[in-house]
C-alpha cells in the first residue's frame, strides 16, 4: 500500500494540532462507562400450544436461555460512541423445531453507533439533540411497532441513522434503517449455538418517526416499509405504511387508561417465494385497549381488549393480516419462547390485568385473556381458548432480580386436534443480574 505523501501528511498534522488548541474540547478528557447485564432462564412445557401432527414435536419441551450484554460508552465533549455485545444461547432443548433466529444469535455486536449531541436552543422552537450512525437496539412507544425485545432470548438490531429533536414541548425522532437479519439461519447451526455475522441488506428499509408529547400522553408513530428481493434475500417485497396514535391518561388519578390504533396500508406478496411475483393490496387494523383503577395504593386492575384484523379469503387480493413489523408481543398476549403466544394478527384478545407492587421488592402480575380468532380459518372454530398467566419478580439484591412465571391455556375448539389436543401446561423461573 503507497504511503501518504510526507507534506501532505505534515500539513494535516499541524492543521488537526491547530484545530485542537483552538476548540475547547481540547481540554477534555473522554468520560467512559462499561454495563451489562446477564438473563438465565429455564422454561418447560407440556403440550405444545399450536396443534401439530409433525413428530418432530414432543409433548414435553424445555429450553435454558441465556443473555449476555455488555454495553460501553464513551463520551467526549458533543460526541458519543456507543459499542455493546450480546450473546444469545440455548441450551437442553429437546431438539425442538421450533428454535430459531429469535433464540439464538451467538456474540454478536448489537450495538454500534456515533453520535454527534446538539446544543439547547431556548430562542428556537426547533433544535437537533443528536444524531447519531451505525447500529442500534431501539424501543419506540408501545412496542408494538419497534421493539428490541426483553422477554424474546435474541435482540431485534437496526442500522442506520437516527435523528432526535425538540419540537417545542415535543420529542421528535426520525429514522431511516436497514433491519438486520440474525445469522446463521439453519437450524444445525442454531441448535448448536453457532456464530455468523448478522447482515443488513439495502433491498429492506423502514424509514419515518416516533415523536411523543410530555410526559408521553400522546405517542405517534409513522413508519414506510420498503423491501424487495436481493440476491442474498427472499421477500414478500412489503410497501405499505403504518402509522400509530397511542394515548395514555395521566396518572393523575386513580383511574388508569391507555388506547392505540394502528393502521396500515400499501401492497405486497403473500408469500416471499421468488416465484410469487402477484402483488396484493395490504389492508390492516389494530386496536388497543385498557381501563382501570388502581384498587390499591400498589394494586392496579384493568380490562385489557385488543381486535387485530385478519384475514381468512386468499382470493380478494387483498391481505388484512396485520403485520407487526418488529414488535413485540409478550406483555399483550403472554410469554413467547417455549410457549409460543399468539402471534399478533386475526385475533380478538379480551381480559382482566392486575399489577401489584406489594412490596419496594415484589412485582406481581396476573392475567386473565379470552382469545378468538377476528376471522375464523376455513376449516377452523372461532374459539382458540382462554389463557391464566401470572409473573412474579423479586429484587433479592439492588442488582439482583428473580423472576417466576406461567401460563395454563384452556384450549379452545380451534386447538383441540392433532397429536396433543390437551392443555397447555408452562413455566419458566430465572434470573437477572446487572453489572
């Protein structure tokens, strides 16, 4: 490789010398700080939840997962460097099929961005707070939309540009990101908790906002998702927007409140085979609801109601399935992993939730769901069955937290066949420890 010219390279010398001196970051030393946290979690199940003919599935199934995070920053004057590792593995499972992607994803960098900070502008009613570039973990409004995934083994990723204001008394963040894909993806190398680069491809984008009021009373979301096939990459080539209103009352009472309405629109393929060349029109709802009380001066109960569209005619050309886009879903309908809650889409899920902090250490969470179908399968019932779930935590130390959970589904009409048409028996007890 041919060296720089030795002029060239003393001017740029002596020009970042002189730029230093003459900026007042020179006199600042880089503030670093190293984080982390580590989730262990054991599960066990009998009688998978979804029906099933496929030998591959057992009537006992259980799974330990562990998560590993360490998160480093480091901060310099207006600039941020934020580097962290994630190490998703499964361990004891009974060569289960439904292991995946969202399980497994073995040392990876699941977070790498630079940021450049804004300056607060009192006299502007617009002013930029930071910008940054790279990879991201991202958390926007409900989570039903753009998720990073707590409960979920695995982390949803991003890369990209984010950019955060001030508008007014307004939060204002727009993005513009290629998802990542988790690798490896077949299921030998999974199982075996095998390592592979994750990847973005520029054929998938989602770019728009997340903007909230204060205090977060208000949140609106606006997302466009743009994809088509790749050479490395199969698609069901999704255009369509959604866009999200969420309102939450104000704890300023006893009452507890919170509703969301989701909307999407646009066109895709129904499958991603590349011999799928039709294109559909995408036409989909949400709704989300919650009302309460809170019963207690640490007990809070809520009926909780949500009516996702679906779809049942593969023939209109049009899908009214809602596509989740990379959400998450456990603290609607349950736990995930092992269990497998419902996905969200077609479904009408209504129910009692009380939330107890009964003690500074305890959290206590208990859960009542009916589920139904919005639009019944050909073939199917309309009755998928009621669910009881409860979830305690325990802060044994201040960074030391126990967690206990399950689930009991009494199935409905439409899960009573194939090879284990009984009811579904889950827990899981863990772990968390921040560092």
């Amino acid at each position: 490789m041919r060296s720089l010219n030795p002029k060239f390279t003393q001017s740029l010398s002596m020009g970042a010398i002189i730029l230093g001196l003459s900026s007042p970051a020179a006199a600042e030393s880089p503030a670093f700080d190293v984080s982390g946290q580590w989730n262990l979690r054991y599960e066990s199940l009998t009688n998978p939840f979804f029906p099933t003919t496929d030998e591959r599935f057992h009537q006992h199934n259980q799974r330990l997962s562990s998560k590993l995070q360490v998160k480093g920053v480091m901060s310099w004057s207006r600039f941020e460097l934020v580097g962290e590792l994630g190490d998703s593995r499964v361990y004891l499972d009974n060569d289960d099929p439904t292991l995946g992607r969202s399980q497994v994803n073995t040392l990876e960098p699941v977070q790498l961005h630079f940021s450049f900070l804004g300056e607060a502008d009192t006299n502007s009613d617009l002013s930029m707070k930071k910008t940054s570039v790279g990879r991201f973990l991202l958390d926007h409004g409900s989570r039903r939309l753009i998720a990073s995934a707590y409960f979920r083994n695995a982390l949803n990723t991003f890369d990209g540009v984010v950019s955060d204001w001030q508008w007014q008394d307004w939060n204002v963040r727009a993005v513009y990101l290629l998802p990542v894909t988790r690798l490896p993806g077949d299921a030998a190398s999974i199982d075996n908790n095998e390592r592979a680069l994750d990847k973005s491809y520029t054929e998938r984008k989602l770019y728009g906002f997340y903007a909230y009021s204060p205090g977060k009373t208000w949140q609106l979301q606006s997302y466009w998702l743009d994809e088509k096939d790749g050479p490395d990459l199969n698609t069901a080539n999704r255009q369509f927007l959604t866009v999200s209103a969420h309102y939450t009352l104000p704890n300023t009472t006893d009452w507890r409140a919170d509703a969301e309405v989701i909307l999407q629109s646009g066109t895709r393929h129904r499958t991603t085979s590349p011999a799928d060349t039709t294109e559909i029109d995408q036409r989909a709802w949400l709704f989300h609801g919650a009302l309460g009380q809170m019963i207690t001066d640490n007990t809070s109960l809520q009926v909780v109601a949500d009516l996702i569209s679906g779809d049942n005619d593969s023939s209109d050309g049009t899908n009214h399935d809602f596509d989740g886009l990379y959400g998450v879903r456990r603290f609607d309908f349950g736990p995930t992993e092992v269990y497998r809650a419902l996905p969200r889409r077609n479904l009408v899920s209504v129910g009692l939730k009380m939330v107890s902090k009964f003690t500074k250490k305890d959290n206590l969470l208990v859960r009542y769901l009916n589920f139904s179908y919005h639009k019944t399968p050909v073939g199917s019932a309309d009755d998928i069955g009621n669910q009881i779930e409860f979830r305690w935590r325990h802060q044994l130390l201040p960074k030391f937290r126990l967690e206990f959970g399950g689930a009991y589904l009494f199935k409905g009409e439409a899960l009573e066949q194939g090879d284990y048409p009984d009811n579904t028996v889950y827990g899981y007890t863990g772990f968390q420890l921040k560092f």
